[in-house]
C-alpha cells in the first residue's frame, strides 16, 4: 500500500466500495479508518486537504472539557475522557499530557468551586490519566507560571489533560486507514453530487463516478450544501455553525511551561492560553460566537484579538498588544442543530448524531475531536445496518496510528541529529521520523530550516510530498508543517524558497511556483488585514 493520490484516484474510478466517506476532517477520517478496519472496502474523498476545515482549526486539546460539567452533560465528559485515554495510548508521539493551570483570584470561594469542579472531572474519568488534581499555594503557583499576577491571587489548582496537532492526528487517521488497513483516499478531491449507490466526484479538472454501496457524510458545517441527486436544492438545517478563534504569540512573551485556563473579563468565559511544545509560541483562545457568515475560510476580526488579549493581559504581568501577536486562526463548529431557538452556541451541546435518509445517506454532525473515535464506531454501525450487515465490533478503540510503535525510534544522522530537532521530528512523525531523517542524511542541506524561527526542516516539506499527499503549498505550510498559524509572515516570506523546494517534486513549472506563492501570500494577506480590522 502506498499513500498516493494518482493511484487513489485510479481506484475510486475503476473499484467498487461499500463505502465512500465524504470529507477527510477527523470524523471523516475516523470513519474511514473504523470501516477499513472492520474490513469494508472504504473510499474517502476530501475537496481540500485532509483537516483543512475545521479538524486544523480547533483549540488542539484532547480533554473532557471542564465546562461540559458546569452544563450537567456527564455523559459527553465521560466519553471524552476515556477516547483521551485512548488517544495518548494509541498515539503517543501525537497526543501528550499537558498540565493546566487554573488560578483563583480573589476570595477563596472561587478556589472552593474549581476544586468542586476538578473532582468531579477527576471522578468522570480525569483520574485515568494518572494524576489527580492538585491544589497550589500562590507561591507555588507563582513557581509554575511566573508570568501570573500576583495581587489577590488566592491559590490555583493543577490538572492534566492532553494536547495534540489537530491537522496531524487527522492525517495520521487518513494514512492508517490507508497504508494499514487498505482504504482509498484523495484529497483536492470534491464531491459534486450523491446518488443511490454513489457518488460523482470532481478531481485535477476531470469528472469521475465512483461506485460505493453506502455513501457517507462527513462534512461538518457543509454537510447542509451537499447536494443529492433528485434533491441539489435540499438545504436542511441541521448544522449551526459557531466560529472560535485563536491568536499565536512568542513563547518569551508568556513564560509558561504549563497551560493556563483564565476568566475574559467582558463575559466570564474560560480562555485557555497554551504553550505549544517545541515551537517556541503559545497560543490563546477561544471564542464562541454564533456565525452565519460564509463557510469557506473564517477569518478571526480585530475586536475577536482584543477579546482574547484582554483576558491575558488582565491575569498576567505580561501586557500582550496586537503587534505582538504572530499567527490566528478562526473555526467553525459543525454544532448539530435543533432543541429550543434562541440558545447561545455555547449552550449547545458538542454531542454527535447519525441519521440515514430513506435513499440511505448517512449523515454524522457535531461531536469532538476528542471524540472522533466513538463518532466512527457509531456511523460504522449504521453503515453495516444500511449494508443489511451484521454489526461487527469496531476494532480502533485499542487500533495504533501510524508512527506510534515506539520499539523503532529513529536513529539521527547529519544535521538533524541534535537533541532537540530528533526531539521534534519524532513528535510529529514517531517512527516514522526515521524516513525524514533518512532524507537529511542523503542531503545535509535538506536539514536546514524551513521558515526562519520555527523547527520545521526542508527534508519535512519533500517528505510532505512524499508520503503525505501534500500537493500545494498550503498544503505544506498551514498543515503538514503548522507554519502559517506559528509564524504568518515569516511563513509568506518563506514561501517562494519552499515553492522552489515542492516544485521540483511536484513538477511545477515557473508559472505554476509563482501562482501557489501568489495564493499563499493572498491567504496571508486575508488573516493579516482581518485581524487589523474593525469587526
Ligand atoms: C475554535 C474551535 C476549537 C475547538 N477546540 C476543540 C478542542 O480543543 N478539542 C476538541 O475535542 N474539539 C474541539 N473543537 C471541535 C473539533 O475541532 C470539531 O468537532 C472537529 O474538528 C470537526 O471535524 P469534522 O471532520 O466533522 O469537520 P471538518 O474538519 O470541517 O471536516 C469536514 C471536511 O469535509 C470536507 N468537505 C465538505 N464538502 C465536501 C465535498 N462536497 N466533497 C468532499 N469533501 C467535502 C471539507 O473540506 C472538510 O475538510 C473545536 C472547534 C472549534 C471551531
């Protein structure tokens, strides 16, 4: 097996599949995987890049979600917290443990009701990861996060969850399903029209049919515009989309090693600032606000920067101003629509729902990263009903994900052989961080950086291209490598040395090079001035 488009598109033209999965974000790719594992014949198709909806644009934290709690919904943590568990077992190099801080300011009421709060995300399952909460004298507090204020800081408590590059655990589900269990998938790959025992699809300028016994939507907040065939202008309203954004910020200007969760000031809200291993940033967010603006490419507004600064700078010593702030990115939440009108998204529940149409669609909206896992093994089960099959159990609850066996660390050689860029490589790669260094000990030069500041290497972008379907420069630099939301404009800089880079790879011509550097530079140019702008 090989995870490579042009045979990927060959076979969705020529083969016949239980299932097409329409949509390569994280559910898309979690269903894919669970169906491939159970040994159906599966199919994905992405329109974009696998994780370029919202699956690259979320907070990266793979947790339970404290506040679900505060809103009674137990059964969602519950859940959340044992896929969290599963995911640091079955993808260590990509999901890690993280500690978060929460201080209290203030009366020592407040410390009384987090405490509440942590035990009972303890007892919903928060214990499975090791450690229980803890409480911390504002001196050790201090000692944690130095950057903390210090007047009527009451205390603070410490919990762990887990963090993880949301773009890479999508594509690591994508290549599993692939290169592990023999799914077919392609990305820049749309799908046109849904009909009884298929699809059409829209590929490289070329129209295809692909023959499949089930179709599946994986959409998220477009699975409203897909069009079926005998109904294109069917426009259900099952999603309600809520935007969240984020900013990026040099780690110097936030000294911390532990995440912090603090209160905005304007409304209450908990606003999660996180330090992102190895890339020398942290980042800050988020919001939560109903949307009804276009789809395609959010973009996070001035007063969304102001929010999000306010709640840092009024907690810490650190005074965080626009200027400082190095990359953002805004999202849209694929929230499942329906119970009473006139609820605040933030109110709205983050559980899943499957539905099957009477022509046999299914359809599955709303939900977690977190929680992709489950969401799979239900669809899944819905898709052998539909089948007229036997339920069979899903096997990815105990599944690795490409990379995670850790008996075959990567041996360093040439200039990546330094502590900290093995360090970096195996976390993006796990073992598999053995064929990039390969790459570099083939061609030193390869070992170079690829934007100034940031760890990624230009052996990255070639494997990129190689082995991870990447097949645009965005592709590259806003999800194989997380180089547009770390550092937007050293990354526009970078851009004509690393189209120069894919170019040979990909065979662009002179003309081609210019226009991916012209798109990327527009995108950037997009984010810069939204974040500039009045709202
Ligand atoms: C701001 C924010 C913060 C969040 N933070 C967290 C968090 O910390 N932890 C957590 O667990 N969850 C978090 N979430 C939720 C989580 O990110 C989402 O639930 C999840 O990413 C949704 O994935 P998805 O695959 O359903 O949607 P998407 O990732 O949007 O995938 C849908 C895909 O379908 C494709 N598509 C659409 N139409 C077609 C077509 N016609 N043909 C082919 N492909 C098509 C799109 O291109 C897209 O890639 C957050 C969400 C947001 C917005």
């Amino acid at each position: 097996m090989t995870f490579d488009r042009a045979s990927a598109l060959e076979r969705l033209a020529t083969e016949h599949f239980d299932v097409l999965v329409v949509g390569g974000g994280i559910t898309g790719a979690g269903v894919a995987l669970d169906a491939a594992s159970r040994g159906l014949r599966t199919a994905l198709a992405e329109r974009d890049d696998f994780g370029s909806g919202t699956s690259s644009r979320s907070s990266k934290l793979v947790h339970g979600g404290l506040r679900y709690l505060s809103q009674g919904d137990y059964r969602l943590v519950a859940q959340a917290l044992t896929e969290r568990q599963r995911l640091l077992t079955n993808a260590p190099h990509l999901v890690r443990p993280l500690p978060f801080l929460v201080p209290s300011y203030g009366s020592r009421a407040g410390l009384r009701a987090v405490s509440s709060a942590l035990w009972l995300y303890d007892l919903t399952g928060g214990f499975r990861i090791g450690r229980l909460h803890r409480r911390l004298s504002p001196a050790d507090a201090l000692t944690r996060a130095p950057a903390l204020r210090a007047d009527a800081l009451a205390g603070a408590h410490l919990y762990l969850d887990a963090h993880g590059d949301d773009a890479r655990l999508t594509l690591a589900v994508v290549r599993t399903a692939v290169l592990d269990h023999g799914a077919v998938a392609a990305n820049h790959t749309r799908v046109a029209c849904i009909r009884r025992g298929g699809a059409t699809l829209e590929a490289d300028g070329r129209t295809m049919e692909v023959d499949a016994a089930v179709v599946v939507s994986a959409a998220g907040v477009w699975a409203d515009e897909l069009a079926t065939a005998g109904s294109p202008a069917v426009r259900a309203r099952s999603i309600r989309p809520a935007k969240g954004v984020h900013v990026t910020v040099p780690a110097e200007l936030v000294p911390i090693d532990v995440a912090l969760v603090l209160k905005a000031p304007v409304d209450g809200r908990s606003v999660f600032v996180v330090p992102w291993p190895g890339t020398g940033r942290v980042y800050v967010g988020t919001t939560d606000t109903d949307y009804d603006g276009p789809l395609d490419a959010p973009t996070c507004t001035a007063a969304e920067v102001d929010y999000l600064l306010e709640a840092v700078n009024a907690s810490l010593t650190t005074q965080l101003k626009p200027s400082d702030v190095v990359g953002a990115w805004a999202g849209l939440r694929p929230l499942v629509a329906g119970g009473r009108s006139g609820r605040r998204s933030t109110d709205l529940s983050r559980r899943h729902r499957v539905t099957r149409s009477p022509e046999g669609l299914v359809t599955v909206t709303g939900g977690k990263l977190t929680t992709y896992r489950a969401m799979a093994e239900d669809t899944v089960d819905e898709v052998q009903a539909a089948l007229g099959q036997r339920r069979t159990r899903a096997r990815t609850a105990s599944l690795p994900l490409r990379g995670a066996t850790s008996a075959e660390a990567p041996v360093a050689a040439g200039p990546a052989s330094d502590v900290a860029a093995t360090r970096h490589l195996v976390a993006r790669y796990g073992s598999e961080a053995r064929v990039v260094v390969a790459i570099v000990a083939a061609d030193p030069a390869l070992g170079e950086p690829l934007v100034p500041s940031l760890p990624y290497l230009r052996a990255e972008a070639l494997y990129a291209v190689r082995y991870e379907m990447a097949r645009t420069l965005d592709d590259v630099l806003a999800r194989r490598t997380r180089a547009l939301i770390l550092a937007r404009d050293a990354s526009a800089a970078a851009a004509p040395a690393v189209a120069d880079l894919l170019a040979a790879e990909l065979g662009w011509s002179e003309a081609e090079s210019a226009a991916q550097v012209d798109r990327y530079r527009a995108a950037a140019d997009v984010e810069r001035l939204a974040a500039a702008s009045a709202s």
